[in-house]
C-alpha cells in the first residue's frame, strides 16, 4: 500500500492486514457473495455514493446511495430475492482496482482513510455497463480492520443512470 | 395517418416502438402541449439558467434581467452551434463558442464579429428580431414553469390547461405559510429503456406493485430486527398490500390526460403547532388541513410531469428516443417548514427516485420487457380492465385501467386521428 500521509505512524504488518481487506471487499462483490462481504463491515457502518462532485452533505442532499447497514442488507435481500425480475437473467460484474493508497490516519480515533481508483464493467440484461471513479475506505483497527465506510465516488455521478442495482 | 393505432380500449403495439410515430408525437404532443421546465427557484438571479430538451429541440430555461423566465431555442443563428454547454449557470450574455455571436439572455442578438463582413437587406444583423434566439412562451403557475413551443392563438393558457390537476401543485405551494417552495438536494435523474408512454402508463397502476415488486417488498418485510422498520423498509413494504387495497386508492381522470391518485400513507401529524398556526394564518384552516393530510400520488400532467405532493417531489419526463425515456426529479423545500419534513423527504427521494432505489429496478424491467415484447410485432395491447360499474372519464380506483384510456384520449386528440 503506498503511503501517503507521511506523519502516519503504521507498521508494514497493518498495511498488509489492509491491503487483503481490501482485496477481500472487491473480490467478494466480484464473486457475489454479498454476506460475506457486509461482514467485513462494522455496525455503524456506511455505504455512500454521492450524487454530485466533492458531495458531503447526505441529510439535505440527494444521493446515488445513502445505506446503513440495514438498508446494505435490505440491497443485498433484493438482488439475491429470486422474485428481483431485472436480475433473471444473472448479473456479472468485474471491478478492476488501482493500487490503494493510505491518505490519512485519524490521529484521535486511528481511523484510516484509503482510496483507490477503480473501473467496473457489469453485464446485466443483454447489454455491458462501464463505471469509473474512486473507492475511498474509512477503515477502522480494532482487533482487526473493519470498513466504516465506502464511498464511490462516479465521474458521472450528476448524469442520469440507468437502474442501479448492486453496489458498486 | 395514425389513424386506426389507438382505440377506446386497446391500442396498436406500434404507438411505442415506432420511430414515424414518435417523430410525429415530438411535432403534435410535445411541441404544441405546454411542456414542464422547472421551477423557477431553479433560476434565482438574473441569468440563471438550465438547459431543457423539449419535443427534441435544446433549450435554455433563462432568467431575464426584467425578472422574468425565458425559453430559448439553444441552437445559434450563425451555423447553429449549441451556445450554452453546461448544464446550468448563470451568464449575462450567451456568447457562442464557434464565432462569437453573442446574445442577451432574452435572445436579442447583440454582437457579431466583425460586422463589415455583413451587407445586404437580409444580411445577420444585431439587434434585428428574425436573428434572435428563438424564444417560447412560458407560463408558470405557482412558480412552476411550462413552456410551449407551438403559439398556437387557439391554445389553452397554462392556467387552463393543468386544469383541476393543479390541485397536485396547490397542494404543495401549501405546505409553506409564505407560499414559497424551492428546489433542494440536487437532481435525480434515471433513464429508463421504453417508451414515454409506458412510463405514464403505471402511475396508478395498481395491480402491478404486489406482482414486480415482490423482490423488495420480501427484502423490506425482513428488514425489521429489532421491531422497528426504518422508514425506509416501510415505504418499499407499503407495495406489498393485497390489491383490495389498491382497489381503496381513487383516481381521478381530468381532461387533456392529466390524472391523480389518492396514496396509501400519511405522514402527517404531530405537527409543531407554531407550523400548523401558521398555514391556517396563511390559508384558512381548510386549506391547511388538506395541503398536510390530502396525500396524492404520482399526478399526472399529460405528458411531461408528474407531481407526489405528499413528499414534495415534482418529477419532469423527456422522451430521447422510441425506447428511451429520461425521468428527472426534483425535491422542493417549502419554506416555514418544519426541516424534518424536508429531511425526510431527501430521504424519501433517495429510496424511490435515486437510480439505486429497491423499487425502481423492477419497474424499470417491466417497462423494458413491454418495450422489448411489443418490438417488431404488431398487435394489441389491453386497456380493457375497468371498476365495475364505472364508465368513461369518472372517478375509479388504482385497479381501472381508465386513466390510461383518458391517456389515449388526450394522445388521440394532439395527433388528430380522434373519431
Ligand atoms: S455558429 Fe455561432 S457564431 Fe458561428
Ligand atoms: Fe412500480
């Protein structure tokens, strides 16, 4: 993992215990396995996609995603619901990532916030979709790492989209 | 010529899929109907601006320096460059990017460069009207602007038009005791792939919720650990009724297309007082009563717009092809409101009209299926269901397919094949 916050006081065992979390969350998603993938999150957990460029404000602004970890199981029941008729067909996504780079550790809390750019490309219903943008993890170290938080930042985020079913 | 595609209960396949009668639809529906653009809190200062598309032609949705909303033609009278890019923004003067020409924000043509270039009577020349921007009239009704491409002298002021499907707007002007709304939260926006009139065609479908949605009714009903559904699960449960329910839901056909439903939920109560006094202050306790309680779904104004006062959401339809149609929508904050209600209605918004919503999905799939059904192969398609004992035009329940024939009425009369 490439650091970038050089006052950041971590040891090469945290960055490789992150760099597997991280490769675990996106090869769990590319292989479907939505449970296994909320586990890595924490409770208080946050999965966020804003609406429009540098968006901050989710109370009083729309978002392309705002979930809790209740709404992220309510997604996952829905795409994994046999009765969800736009996903008959099966859906497939490849998320394709950069490397991840450590940006900040939180000096109170001893939060990290990693980000890495990433490319999906998703079939679903006979046609293939391209989505570009960057992750950015708040990754929390207990015993060990949990996601707090993933945000998906889109280039085009403020265009119109065609349904948006699994995260992306 | 279309003659023969649209009868009273069922209609030719070809109304979605072909591109002859879609083309004719933009020049006989889109261009002569009074066309939803925004509101005009989208447009503050003086030039404010935000590009539409109507019946096909790019406009600018512009605030004058006189105050006053402008629609025009976002093409330039040189070579017909497109002259704004953005989205939106705000300029005192349009300046095309290709040679400069530039206009005022009411479309008057005010420079062009190097004018020795131009002689002759019917030579480019500033300040002479038949090189302007075009510009459209624009009505608004409460501060809901409409455009109309068509100055057809026999047309129906807006006023007229939205006829008693304003109710929809009065309702949310009266949820601010000052009587000001305004857009916030930003846009979103969905593109679905089917035709325009698939999309009208469910607003107060009320068979269908039980049926496609069961996928994120079962992923809401399970949502509830702790007893406490968050709100929400309980908005994407809400369409897992039985259809006895859909069947309590009242629609209204008004003419021209226009159509409302009464929802299932009520969020309102335990209203702060001061609020409360308020609205009764501004509107009489009637009034007042209604804008918090009176909850109506999805109305329709035929063709472009589609209002859910009970969530203060205005939503504006644009048709991009046969089988793609653009639904944007907009939260309206509505001043001396409490801010939960605004809050929650973000919230609202993000569950039903963000392209992430549970709900949408099979909507979506369903629209597209009918689109792909009805490709290449004419045939009828059913308007037949009715409420027993209803007839034409009057009030029936979510589980009449009346208001689409009102739909076909309307359609018929715009492209002039009605019997
Ligand atoms: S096309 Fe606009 S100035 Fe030439
Ligand atoms: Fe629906």
């Amino acid at each position: 993992m490439i650091v970038l916050d050089r006052k950041a006081r971590v040891s090469a065992a945290q960055l490789e215990a992150a760099e597997q979390l991280l490769y675990r969350e996106c090869e769990l998603l590319n292989t479907a396995r939505y449970d296994d993938w909320l586990a890595l999150f924490s409770l208080d957990c946050r999965y966020f996609a804003p609406l429009i460029p540098g968006q901050e404000d989710v109370e009083s602004h729309s978002s392309l995603f705002l979930e809790n970890r209740e709404l992220m199981r309510m997604r996952i029941r829905r795409v994994t619901h046999e009765a969800a008729h736009s996903l008959a067909g099966g859906v497939r996504a490849s998320r394709t990532v950069g490397p991840a780079a450590l940006r900040a550790v939180d000096s109170q809390r001893g939060d990290w916030t990693v980000e890495r750019r990433f490319h999906m490309t998703e079939r679903q219903g006979g046609r293939m979709r391209h989505f570009a943008g960057l992750f950015t993890y708040r990754l929390r170290f207990r015993e060990r790492f949990m996601i707090r938080e993933k945000r998906v930042d889109l280039i085009d985020c403020d265009a119109p989209h065609e349904p948006l079913e699994i995260f992306l | 010529m279309f003659a023969g595609l649209a009868h009273e209960r069922s209609v030719d396949g070809r109304v979605y899929t072909s591109p002859e009668v879609f083309s004719a639809e933009r020049e006989r529906i889109f261009a002569r109907c009074w066309s939803y653009l925004g509101h005009l809190s989208e447009i503050p200062a003086a030039g404010d601006f935000q590009r539409a598309t109507v019946a096909g032609r790019p406009l600018i949705f512009i605030r004058h320096n006189d105050g006053q909303p402008r629609a025009l033609l976002n093409r330039c009278a040189h070579r017909g460059a497109e002259i704004a890019g953005q989205t939106c923004g705000n300029a005192q003067r349009l300046r095309c990017p290709y040679h400069g020409w530039t206009y005022a924000t009411d479309g008057a043509l005010t420079q062009i460069p190097r004018p020795a270039g131009y002689s002759g009577a019917d030579s480019p020349k500033t300040g002479d009207p038949s090189w302007a921007l075009p510009s459209y009239p624009v009505e608004s009704y409460r501060d809901f602007a409409f455009v109309r491409l068509q100055c057809d002298r026999s047309a129906a002021p807006l006023e007229e038009f939205l006829g008693e499907a304003r109710e929809a707007l009065d309702l949310m002007v009266e949820r601010s005791p000052a009587g000001k709304l305004s857009v916030a939260g930003g846009r979103l926006a969905i593109v679905l792939r089917c035709n325009w009139k698939v999309y009208l065609e469910n607003l107060h479908d009320g068979m269908h919720p039980p049926q496609v949605h069961a996928s994120s009714i079962g992923a809401a009903r399970n949502a509830s650990r702790n007893g406490k559904p968050p709100l929400e699960a309980s908005w994407v449960a809400s369409n897992g009724q039985p259809l006895s329910a859909f069947g309590q839901l009242a629609v209204r056909c008004h003419p021209g297309g226009h159509s409302d439903m009464s929802g299932f939920r009520n969020e309102a109560g335990g209203e702060d007082s001061g609020y409360r006094a308020a609205l009764d202050a501004a509107w009489g306790a009637r009034r007042a009563e209604q804008a918090l309680t009176r909850n109506l779904h999805n109305a329709c104004f035929y063709p472009t717009a589609s209002a859910h006062p009970q969530y203060m959401q205005m939503r504006r339809l644009t048709p991009l092809a046969a089988d793609r149609t653009l639904v944007e929508s907009w939260t309206l904050r509505a001043h001396g409101a409490p801010e939960s209600h605004f809050l929650r209605n973000i919230r609202y918004a993000n569950t039903i009209h963000s392209p992430s919503s549970l709900v949408k999905p099979d909507d979506a799939e369903a629209y597209r299926r009918v689109q792909q059904g009805l490709a290449g192969v004419s045939g009828h398609v059913s308007q037949h269901r009715a409420d027993p004992g209803e007839a034409p035009g009057s009030a029936g329940t979510a589980l009449s397919e009346e208001y689409v024939r009102a739909q076909y009425r309307a359609w018929r009369d715009y492209m002039g094949t009605r019997r």
